[in-house]
C-alpha cells in the first residue's frame, strides 16, 4: 500500500505521455517528410505515366566486327549493370548499322540468367537512310490506303524523316512511304505515315553526339515521341529511326561486312525495384552507370527515356513546402519540449512531498523509483505504437490523397521493412523518453532518500525560477538580432536555392527565436503598460488597483501562458493563411504558365508540323470549347532585349484567359481593347482576271539604281512582292509587271516598295513621282484603279528620325497633272522604303511591361521602334502591366501586340508571311477529361495525344507534395495547437485553483464581492488570452510574408512563380475561434461555481 500511495496527479503525466508521443510523430516528418513524399511521389507518377517501368537505351561507340570486341563489351556492360542494379532488370541486345537494319535475338540461357523469364522486346530496329530507300511509294492517304489498310495493318509505321529525304521523294508530313529494306538477298516491305519533317539543320556532323535512341513501340507507351535521329557517317544524310512490333524479324544476324556498327543495349527496371529505391539513389546509380559506360568506352552515349522527365521533375525541383515545413515541425518541437519541461517539474513538484512522507514511513530507494519505473514502461511501449500508428495513418491518409487506393497492411509493412527510418526514431524516442521520465524519479528519489536537501522548493525555485531572466534577455537579444538581419536581407541561411537540411533547420531555429523573443518583449512590455494603467485608475475604483497589484505579483505566470499562447496565435495565422496562400500562389503559377486550360508550343518548329495541323489534331481528339492563337518571339530596343507576344484580344477575350487584379492597374478586357486594331494597311482590290499590273514612274532627282516594287496578296493571305522595274532618268517610264498565277481568289494591292540594290546603311534621298496605276485583263483590257486621288490618304512606311515631316503629298506635273509625290528619306526599314494607305493608325499600339514603361512613358515618350529579325516595327505605348500570363519573367522587358495588325505590317514590309502561330491555347468544354497543362508540339506523338499526359506530369507534381503536406500538417497543427490551448487552460485553472487561488481568497477578505472576483478572474483570463493571441496574430502574419516575400524573390524559382496574394482560410479561422471562445466560455462558468463554493465554504 506504501508503494503506491503517490499514484496521483494523472493528468500530469498524460499530459506528459501525450507531449513525448507528439515529438516523436514530429522527429519523424522532421527527419524523414522530404523522403516520404518524394518516394510516395515518384511511386505514384511512375505507376500513372509509365507502366512501373523505368527504360533505359544504350548506344555504344562505332566498334569493327570483331565479336570478341563485342563479348568483352557485353561482359564489362553484364559486370557494371549486376553492381548497381542487381538482377532488377531484363535486357536485350542489337546492333546498328548505318545504312542496314540489325538485330540479334538474345539467347535462352542469357534470358534466363537476366531476366528469369520471357524476352524483353520483340521487335527491330530500322536506321534508314536515303541511299537505301530503292523502290518508293509516295503518296497522299487515299493513295496508300490502296497498298496497306493503315488502321488495321500492324505494319505501318509512325516516323520521321529528313527534309532532304522529303524533298527527294516529294512527300510532305501526313503523306506515306512504301520503302523496300534489304538486308542480302532478302527485301521487305515497309509502309511509313510521316508524323513530321526534321531539317537538316538540326544535324551536325558528330555521330557520338547524335544518336540519341529511344524505343517507340508501335501501340505501346511513348516515352519520346518523336525518335530522335542521327547521321549517315558516309554520306551526312539523315538517319531514320523507328520500332515496330514483329517477332519474325528476329531471325536476322549481323553482317560482317557492313561499314560500321553500332551496339545497342536496352535496360528494363522493374516495379518491385523501383518502388524499393528512392529516386535520389536511382539517379546517382543511373549517372554512375553513364560514366561508366563513357569511361570504358568513349563516344557512347545513354539515354534514359523517364530521367529527363520524372526524375528530374521530383528531385531537381525546388522544394519550398520542405523548408516551410522544417519551420513548422521545429516550432511544434520547441513548443513540445517547452511543454515536456514544464510538466516533468510540476510531476517532480507534486511527488516530491509525498515521497518524503514515504521515506520517513520507512519505503526504500527502490520502493521510491518504482512507479517512475512502471510508467517509463508504459511511456515506452506506448511512444514506439503510439508514433508508429499514426506515422501510418498519416501516410495511408497521403494516398487517400492521391486517389490511390492502398491496403493498410501493405503500408504497415512499407513502414516496417521500407522505411526503417520511421521504427528507428519511433525506438529512439520511446527508449530516450522513458530514460528521462526514469531519470526524474532518480533524481527526485536520490534528493529524498539521501536526505541531502530537503527544501520542498528546491526543484521547482532552483532548477525553474532562477534563469527565467537570463532566458529573456538571451532570447531577445539573438531574436532581436536575427531580425535586423532579415530587414537588410543579409542573412545567407534563408536562402532557398540548393537548401540543406542542416540549413533548413537552422533557418527554422531563427524564426523560433525570432517569435519567442518578440512575445516575451510583447508580453513584458504589455504587464508593465496594463499595471501602469491600473494604477492610475484607482479613483475608478480601488479594484482597479488591487488587480494592478495582483496583475504584477503573478507577472512571471501570466508571462508564460502569455507566451504559450502567443505561439498558438503563431499557429491559427500559420495554419489559416500560409499553406492556402502558398497553394494559392503555386495554382496561380501553374495557370500563368499556361494562360487557359492547354498551351500548346514550339508549333512549327524541330519539324513538328504547321499550327493548322496542330489545330487539326487538338480539334480531333479534345472537347475544346475555343481557341487563340499566338506568336511568339524576341526583340532588340536600343540594346535591350524582350519577349514580344502578338495574340488575337478577340480570341482571347472569349477565353477564360487567367488574369488578376494585381497583375495591372486595368482589367483584361480594358487592356484587350487598348490594343485591337485589326488591318494594319488598306487593301486596294484588283478587277477580277487581271494578268498585269502597270505603274507610270518618274524620278526628280538622279538615282544610281531605284526598283520599284509592288506587294501583292490574294484571299489566303499568300504575299507576293513583284518587281514592276526600275525608274529611268527623269522622265516618265510605264513600269509593269505579270500577276504571279498561283496567287488565287481576289488579289489586293497592299503597298508600293523602293529599293535600291547593293546599298546598305543610308541611302539616297529624293523624290519619286507615281502615277496611274492600271491592270490588264487577260482580254487585253485596261482598267484604271484611280488609287492616287483624293480617295485613298497614302503614307511613307514609319522609319526612325522621320515623325515630323510628310513625306507623301501631292504634285502637279506639267504632263499628267496631278500625281503622288513620294520624298524617299535616308532612312529604311532592312533597306526597303515604301508607301501604303494606312487605316486609323500608323504605328502599332502596343501594352508593355512596367519596365518600358518607366523607360519611356515617364519621360514622354510613348511612339517607340523595336527590332525583330532585323525588321524595324513601329509601335505606340497604349498601356502597361506588370504580369501577363505566359511571359517568361526571367525575361524583364515584353511587349504584347494584334497579331492580325503585325502580321499585316510584315507583309506589307517583307513582302513574306512572316507571321505564322507558333503557340495554341485551348479552352476545353465541360465534356473534356483531359488535364489542364503545358505541351510541346514535339510531343504529339499520335493521334489520340497519349503522350500529352507525360508533357503535364511536373504540375501534377508540383501541386502534390503541396497538396499532401498541406492537409496533413494542417490537422496536425490544428490539433496541436487546439490541444495546447486546452492544456493552457487545464494548467491555468489548476494553478489558480491551487496558488492564485490563496491570492483571490485573500482578495475576498479584504472586501471584494464574488461578483467582483469572478469578474476580475474571467477578466485576467480574458485580457491575457487575447491579447496574447493577438500578438502571436501579429507574429505570424509578419513571419507569412516573410516566407512568401523569401519564395517569391528566389532567382533560380523566377520562371514559375509570380508574387503571392495574401489569402485568408476562413473556414479553419472560423473552427478555431469556435473553440477557444468554447473553452473561455466553459473556463468562465468553471471560475464562477469556483468562486460560489469557496465563497460558501468560508
């Protein structure tokens, strides 16, 4: 009965229990989150995008025909593979040559040994190139489906082919090829669907450098659409590379005497080992094994076919939900260990006399420490389940997440054999903890027994009260320190790029001292300015200073509370508006990126087709509700360089083109309006049949060479520049020239050029009069367009140096009465000077970034001239924004313009097309399922777009590890911070009950009403409560914008993030404020039977 007579005070060391188990559960995410959610990532997008399986292709440097060479290679290949990734993967084996298709079939006892099973691929390679094309077909769909029934004939192969290659053959993309492959004697056929046309361009003369082979099987999984090529080393001609499924070509060998070989490896990794690697360890293996390769045989090359997209994407990526959360797992674990320290004094506290009542009734050392040892038993089992049950649940939550349905005991044995990790620390802590609790009953015990000090308040004045002064004026100081540190912006540790964890939690301690030394000062000042008042308010009534008295008697209780509470003020804003803001800023992100649902890219260009081709397939195989089109590309102002943008504002604006308020001081549409213009020149339309185009000329001064040219385009925009002749002499010369025959449809006149060859730089000035424009019919007819009269207002082409002066006006000559008079200035535009008839505007309105704007529009001036490709446009400033979606913001300056205006302007300028979309945006209605995202147009690898998945697989990873840490560290926090609030009141509550009681009870006697006192406790609390909440509010809303202004600025992050908005989770605010104001109201009723019954008792 002795032995047990101190099992009380419970809830101390449940409160105790409860605190250990939280640092465990913390230490864990603290250590080992970044792990867990990459893993879980990587598993997740692996089992989404690529059929658990990671492929690899090797291409190894030429080699002679020496098998044994050969054998020596597939030995060191056989050696390095087993070291770094076991038996985990299957394997197959070919060769390339550069003019003939090889293959060789692996042997059973080599399939048994690698992969334990069947073969990994049946197949062919094919690397064709042009001189081995003998007997062609060429020919549109229609034609070919007369040879081979394309969708249902397995043969027809999907591929690319050299310009050159086309050109010869006369084939454009979309057409099919019918090509004889020979290898002896033996000829196959082969029918090819051109998916697009590669440039010569694109290839250099190294072959180490250029073959880059990836598998694409037909009907299977793309993993890099289209295959890249390589170069015919005898003859530079492009090379063809494609896979087909067909197993009877595996009864083709090697030949001996073909010019050179190429060995060809393929690596398959299984799920079982993939699942089992961390990626990080994958990729350094995946890097090893390519030095490796290189440094045994050089000028090979490998390829991974997911390490560019996947691993790249969950590893290489900035990680700024883990250096948040260190914050967060590091304030938890102060507050934790804070907690710990409190409690384990007060359970020393609330023993220790009752242990010395023990001792004198004769109980042994032993008789003392045993409870402390049962319940360190208890901690310990209880610590190590404890964490490891809600460790589990917490990562079985992370795949209900994703949507991935997962078998509870599958984690439960991830857990255990997987993520050792998670056992190890769960142990640690168990057994750390229950040493420590087993040390406070030895302490305690040792301080009794031995009777070495038998001051009842040796631990808790010694050990607790002594250094609390120090602790302020240590905290404040460095926390005082660390935040001038960060006002100048010099503090190294906060940094983002390249992050380690040691950094990340130090970055983590900072912000904990920062917030505690700004709450202790808080909460001193504030005691200091309430007791002060108080004070003052005596005339008032003497209560008010009786509580000023009481107030500063008890400062240092108030102050802790105070302090406890002020890091649950930190939590609510943290938990309220930090992750829904960051999620906020990221989505917004995302959606800049792509400005609507789907933005399609690099359209015409790496030979991936023409935009109506892109338009064609998208329109086929998605739900889209609309589209806009865009162009894309740079230019030079005075030395400066940006990005300029032309789009439709009509397309646009029937889009839900992503736009916030902050990103200008005008709306979308507004802007939109500011820059819709529409034709840029007049069109003066010629008679139908016209055959020729005549103009009567005459120069007034003497130039060397002057031609003079007319820009000619038909109803499909097709741009023709014909050459009417050059001015002779001073008298009049009749210049004429034949309509071009394939310009078809109405043709228009939209411009008159000057040129004079061989000059460069400044030309010649002088005047050149016109008059008489007329055509032929093909009937010889003529017919007078009467274009220089009173009807059409024609203007000199915009050129630099020439805004004042009218160059164009009219004459009165002495033989042909009134005709135009054009004075040619020094200036041109790529050495063109011409004449049009403009419609309401001559330069191009335009919005620009606030960089420009500053730059010119500050100083006045808002007509500019930018260069593009050596064209100089002229453009008016109509607005400004400081974000438009889709601008890169590395870039700083752009400019955003009509593409319908610019492409009119070029036309006239150029005399060519110049304009042609090079980016699609595309809504999609409300039937679509397909995920919203970013995609080049090199990635459209087949008619129904499977690969458009894999070009969008990094938003979805971007948006999961932010979706996942989230929701779970928003619950935890939200029930820390719940349960510390809770814990706060129970402590406040005892403690009054137990001391500020005795201080209330003496108040009573000296006069004070019931009333008055349970108004002056509810007030206590009250005041403390809130005002403490407020300050960590204030804390809290600081240190948010701290980090989104530290995430936002971050260089290396520049690309994809725009400045934050400050969002407010009202939902969360609105659960939490419900709560507190629960427990002060049950705290209130609590406080006032508490003060009926004792004012009953006495």
């Amino acid at each position: 009965m002795i032995k047990w007579m101190y099992f009380k005070e419970r809830h101390f060391f449940f409160v105790w229990l409860l605190v250990v188990l939280i640092i465990s559960v913390t230490l864990v995410h603290l250590f080992a989150h970044e792990k867990i959610s990459t893993q879980l990532s990587f598993m997740i997008q692996l089992k989404t995008h690529y059929d658990d399986e990671l492929k690899i292709s090797i291409i190894g440097s030429p080699l002679n025909t020496d098998k044994t060479q050969f054998d020596l290679k597939d030995q060191f290949l056989f050696k390095e593979t087993n070291n770094v990734f076991g038996n985990a993967y299957r394997y197959h084996q070919g060769y390339m040559s550069s003019s003939t298709m090889l293959v060789e079939k692996p042997d059973d006892s080599f399939n048994q040994m690698i992969s334990q099973g069947d073969p990994i691929t049946r197949g062919y390679f094919a690397y064709i190139s042009n001189v081995d094309w003998h007997q062609t077909f060429a020919g549109n769909q229609e034609i070919a489906t007369t040879i081979v029934d394309y969708k249902k004939n397995p043969e027809v192969i999907d591929a690319m082919i050299g310009a050159e290659v086309a050109q010869w053959y006369g084939v454009k993309q979309g057409d099919y090829l019918r090509v004889i492959r020979g290898i002896d004697k033996n000829y196959e056929w082969t029918n090819i669907r051109i998916l697009g046309i590669i440039d010569k361009k694109m290839i250099n003369n190294s072959v180490t450098d250029n073959f880059h082979l990836f598998i694409n099987p037909q009907a299977a999984p793309t993993f890099s659409s289209p295959p890249p090529i390589g170069v015919n080393v005898d003859t530079n001609d492009p090379l063809l590379a494609f896979f087909v499924d067909k197993e009877s070509f595996y009864r083709i060998t090697p030949r001996a005497d073909t010019n050179i070989l190429f060995p060809i490896w393929n690596i398959v990794l299984d799920k079982d080992f993939l699942s089992n690697m961390d990626p990080k360890d994958l990729k350094s293996n995946l890097v090893f094994f390519r030095e490796s390769m290189i440094r045994e045989m050089p000028g090979s090359n490998i390829s991974y076919q997911t390490l560019d997209g996947l691993l790249d994407v969950v590893l290489e990526r900035k990680r700024i939900t883990a250096f948040v959360d260190r914050i967060f797992y590091t304030l938890i674990l102060t507050i934790s260990v804070i907690t710990l320290s409190i409690v384990s004094i007060q359970i020393a506290n609330k023993r220790w006399f009752t242990m010395c009542i023990l001792c004198l009734r004769g109980a042994k050392f032993k008789d003392l420490t045993q409870q402390y040892f049962a319940e360190s038993i208890v901690i310990f089992f209880v610590t190590v389940i404890g964490s490891l049950l809600i460790n589990l649940g917490i990562i079985q939550y992370s795949y209900s997440q994703l949507g991935v349905l997962q078998h509870l005991m599958d984690t439960l044995r991830y857990i255990i054999f997987q993520a050792q990790y998670v056992v190890f620390i769960s142990l640690f802590i168990g057994l750390v903890s229950a040493v420590f609790y087993m040390s406070i009953g030895w302490i305690s015990a040792g301080l009794v027994f031995y009777r070495t000090n038998q001051i009842p308040s040796l631990v808790q004045r010694q050990l607790f009260k002594a250094p609390i002064y120090f602790i302020d004026i240590f905290v404040v100081s460095i926390g005082m320190f660390f935040y001038w540190q960060i006002q100048n912006q010099s503090l190294v540790l906060l940094s983002l790029d390249n992050i380690s964890f040691l950094s990340g939690l130090a970055s983590s301690a900072i912000f904990i001292f920062i917030i505690l030394a700004a709450a202790l000062f808080s909460i001193r000042l504030l005691i200091e300015i309430v007791s002060y008042c108080t004070r003052k308010m005596e005339f008032i009534s003497p209560d008010f200073y009786v509580f000023s008295m009481f107030l500063r008697r008890f400062s240092s209780e108030h102050r802790w509370i105070s302090l406890s509470l002020s890091i649950v003020g930190v939590l609510i804003v943290f938990v309220t508006t930090l992750w829904i803001t960051m999620e906020k800023q990221l989505s917004d992100s995302i959606q800049y990126r792509r400005g609507v649902d789907l933005r399609v890219t690099n359209i015409g260009t790496f030979g991936v087709g023409s935009f109506d081709n892109v338009l064609e397939k998208v329109n086929t195989n998605l739900n889209i509700d609309n589209f806009s089109r865009g162009w894309r590309s740079s230019f030079n102002l005075e030395g400066d360089t940006g990005q300029v943008f032309a789009i439709n504002p009509n397309e646009i604006l029937d889009q839900s083109w992503f736009h916030r308020d902050d990103f200008s001081d005008t709306n979308m549409t507004e802007l939109m309006n500011l820059i819709m213009a529409g034709q840029y020149t007049k069109k003066i339309t010629l008679p139908q049949y016209s055959t020729e185009i005549r103009l009567w000329a005459k120069s007034l001064d003497i130039f060397a060479e002057l031609a003079v040219w007319v820009v000619l385009i038909d109803s499909n925009e097709q741009v023709k520049v014909v050459s009417l002749g050059k001015v002779k002499g001073v008298e009049w010369n009749l210049l004429n020239a034949t309509i071009p025959e394939d310009l078809t449809g109405t043709t228009s006149v939209i411009g008159i050029q000057f040129f004079q060859p061989g000059t460069s730089g400044t030309l010649q000035i002088g005047d050149v009069l016109l008059d008489d424009i007329h055509v032929l019919s093909n009937y010889g007819e003529s017919r007078e367009l009467d274009v220089f009269t009173d009807e059409y207002e024609w203007e000199l082409m915009p050129l630099p140096f020439s805004l004042d002066k009218d160059f164009v006006d009219k004459h009165q000559d002495i033989i042909r009465g009134d005709v135009l008079k054009v004075s040619l200035p020094e200036f041109s535009n790529n050495n063109i000077r011409g004449i049009y008839i403009p419609t309401n505007f001559k330069y191009i309105p335009v919005i620009v970034s606030n960089s420009l704007e500053n730059q010119f529009l500050d100083k006045g001036i808002n007509k500019i001239f930018i260069e593009i490709d050596e064209i100089l446009l002229p453009l008016e400033i109509k607005g400004a924004t400081k974000y438009f979606s889709t601008i890169d913001l590395e870039n700083g300056h752009f400019i955003i313009f009509d593409i319908r205006v610019i492409s009119d302007y070029l036309k006239f300028v150029t005399g060519k097309n110049l304009i042609s979309p090079n980016e699609l945006f595309v809504q999609f209605n409300d039937q679509s399922s397909m995920s919203p995202g970013v995609i080049s147009a090199r990635n459209f690898g087949s008619d129904n777009l499977d690969s458009i998945e894999e070009a969008i697989v990094s938003e979805t990873l971007d948006y999961f590890n932010l979706r996942v840490s989230k929701t779970n560290l928003i619950l935890f926090c939200f029930f820390i911070s719940i349960l510390l609030a809770g814990v706060l009141y129970l402590v406040f509550v005892i403690r009054l009950k137990r001391r500020i009681g005795k201080a209330y009870w003496i108040l009573w006697n000296l006069g004070m009403s019931q009333k008055s006192l349970v108004c002056l406790a509810i007030f206590e609390f009250f005041v403390i409560g809130i005002i403490s909440l407020l300050i960590g509010a204030l804390i809290g809303s600081y240190f948010v914008n701290v980090l989104n202004d530290l995430i936002t600025i971050e260089l290396s992050l520049s690309r994809h993030i725009i400045p934050h908005t400050f969002v407010l989770n009202t939902d969360i605010l609105i659960i939490f404020s419900i709560v507190l104001i629960s427990m002060w109201i049950i705290y209130s009723f609590y406080i006032s039977r508490f003060f009926s019954k004792m004012t009953k008792d006495i």
